[in-house]
C-alpha cells in the first residue's frame, strides 16, 4: 500500500512535537499542514485517513490538478508556495488558506478574485517574512511587514491571521532557532501595533523542532510523512 508508514511517521512527529513542548514549557496545538507536492493525488486521501485534515501544495497549477483528481475528499487546502498575481483568480474556492502573500500587489489580487466570486467567507491569508535575509526566497522584509499588514488588514475578503517565514537549508539548530525566534518577535511587535496574528506557520521537515521550540503554531511537513518524492 502506498505511503503505508504514514501513520507510523505522523505519530513519530507528533511525540517530537509533544517532547520539544514539555522541555520548552509550551502548550497548544501546533496544526500540520500536509505537504503532498510531488506526490500522487492518493496522498491527499491517505492524508486524510491518518487524521490530516489540512494539506499543502507549492504550485497553483499541481495543486488544481491534484484537487481534481481528490474531489470529494474533505481537506483544507494551503498554498504554501509563492503566489504570482495571476494566479490570484484560481485561489478562491480552491484554497483556505494562502500561506506565501509577500506583497500588497498580491494582497490586492487575492482581494479582487475574492470580489469576483463572490465568495460568502474570507481567505485566511499569512504574511510571508524574508527573515533570513536570502535571495533566492520570496517574502518580505521584516521592515515593510508592519505597512503590508496594515494595508492587508484593510481590504475586504483578507483575514490576516499570522506570518509565515523559512530557515536557511542548514542542520545548525541555532540559527535555524534564531530565525523562527525572529518571526515570532516580529509577530509580537505587530500585535502591540492591535494586529491580531495568532498564526505563526514556521517548520518543515528538517527544522520543524525548532520552529515548535519557537512556538510554530503551523507546521508545514512533506518528507518527514511521505518519505521521498518520486523523481
């Protein structure tokens, strides 16, 4: 059976998760998102099964394909990956949460697709944070952060409800650690600015007991579930 140690694995996580709490002295529930890219649409079913109820996607267009073909499985979609405006049109509907808006522009278009279908609830959207500073991601600046979510804040059929960022590919805990750190700081500083930002999506398969260790309240999990992507 396909992805027959899911269960096994997502128990392993949520014992990491639980033990990383108790030595930190945190509590509450930390959401995992999960991450089915590269993966045949069966994932999102054998997901389900496991008790995974959210499951994200990197790319609009996989992701449309992918909910296709899994009709009918009760999910909620995340897209987790960066968001070209033209690709606003295909989110409401399809997605609950936008993960990845790192701009007003992209605000905006989610804001007039929303308009246009008339959607009765708002998209649940996170602030993507370039906190490491690195080229290659997308994200804002930590500085502009506080203009974008006031901006953000104010268009009709946003809920901003946190941030999101990602660590450097690297196995040093500590700067991975400082990251997530300084996302929740920022978080933090924008809450005493009246922003209400209960969200903080931080962690992937490599650095995911960091970020929970920062209190990471999403975590967003692929191959530590699934195993290897297919080549």
């Amino acid at each position: 059976m396909a992805f027959a140690e899911l269960p096994a694995n997502l128990t392993r996580v949520r014992d990491e998760i639980a033990r990383v709490q108790s030595r930190q002295g945190l509590q509450g529930p930390v959401r995992i998102v999960a991450v089915t890219k590269g993966h045949p649409a069966e994932a999102v079913g054998t997901a389900l099964r496991a008790g995974l109820s959210d499951v994200g996607e990197n790319r609009v267009q996989e992701a449309l394909e992918k909910q296709d073909q899994a009709a009918g499985v009760p999910v909620t979609w995340h897209l987790i990956g960066h968001l070209q405006t033209n690709k606003a049109k295909h989110v409401p509907g399809r997605f609950g949460w936008v993960h990845s808006v790192d701009s007003v522009r992209v605000a905006e278009a989610l804001a007039r697709s929303v308009a246009a279908r008339a959607a009765g609830s708002a998209l649940k959207v996170l602030l993507q944070v370039n906190i490491a500073g690195e080229g290659q991601k997308s994200g804002c600046q930590p500085a502009e952060a506080p203009e974008i979510a006031e901006r953000v804040r104010d268009l009709a059929g946003l809920e901003l409800l946190g941030l999101m960022t990602m660590a450097p590919l690297t196995e040093d805990e500590g700067l991975q650690r400082k990251v997530f750190g300084d996302l929740r700081r920022l978080r933090d500083d924008l809450e005493r600015q009246r922003h209400r930002l209960p969200e903080l999506s931080m962690g992937m398969s490599g650095d995911f007991r960091a970020a929970v260790a920062e209190g990471a309240t999403m975590l967003r999990l692929g191959t530590v579930l699934f195993g290897e992507r297919p080549v």
